[in-house]
C-alpha cells in the first residue's frame, strides 16, 4: 500500500470550520482517527495520512462534498542512496 496525505482546505469561518467537522463525524469515516486540523495556527486544512492502494481510493474517502477540494498527495521516503543519486543526477 502507498502512504497518502489528504488535505483538505476550508474557510475561516468558524462556522464552516464546525461544519468540515460535522460532516467528518457524520460520514463515519475512518480518516477523522488519522485527522490533523491547522485551524488553531491560522491554516484553515484538514489533514490526513493514512495508507490506500491508490489516489482514487484515497479520494473515495473523503466526504463527497469536499471532494472537489481535497488535494491527494503521494508520499515517499528517501534513503541517503536515493539522495546521493538525486544529487548527482541535478549535477550537484
């Protein structure tokens, strides 16, 4: 399975904040488990990690209503060989 970071942006209305909430409780989906919320620092996202066999799973997810929102990221890992070779790739 492939490591993926959700993020789901919202305004700053509190209202709306409470109402991203909402619709996570009410979905009954798994990610409200794996959820990070910057709305306390100013950054009105959502945020989730969690494991899917792809993007489109991963989207499947996410509440129908803030589908056309989310951005679904891929996330990897790097070991110092990977670095060494990226690096000298870029002629660095």
């Amino acid at each position: 399975m492939t490591t993926y970071l959700i993020e789901i942006p919202h305004s700053e209305d509190t209202v709306e904040c409470q109402h991203v909430i909402k619709l996570f409780v009410e979905s009954g989906s798994h990610l409200l488990s794996h959820a990070y919320w910057g709305c306390k620092s100013g950054v009105h996202k959502s945020y989730f990690i969690s494991e899917f066999d792809n993007k489109e799973e991963a989207m499947q997810t996410v509440p129908p209503f803030l589908r056309r929102h989310a951005n679904i990221i891929e996330l990897i890992t790097f070991n110092k060989e990977d670095i060494k070779q990226f690096a000298a790739a870029n002629g660095q």
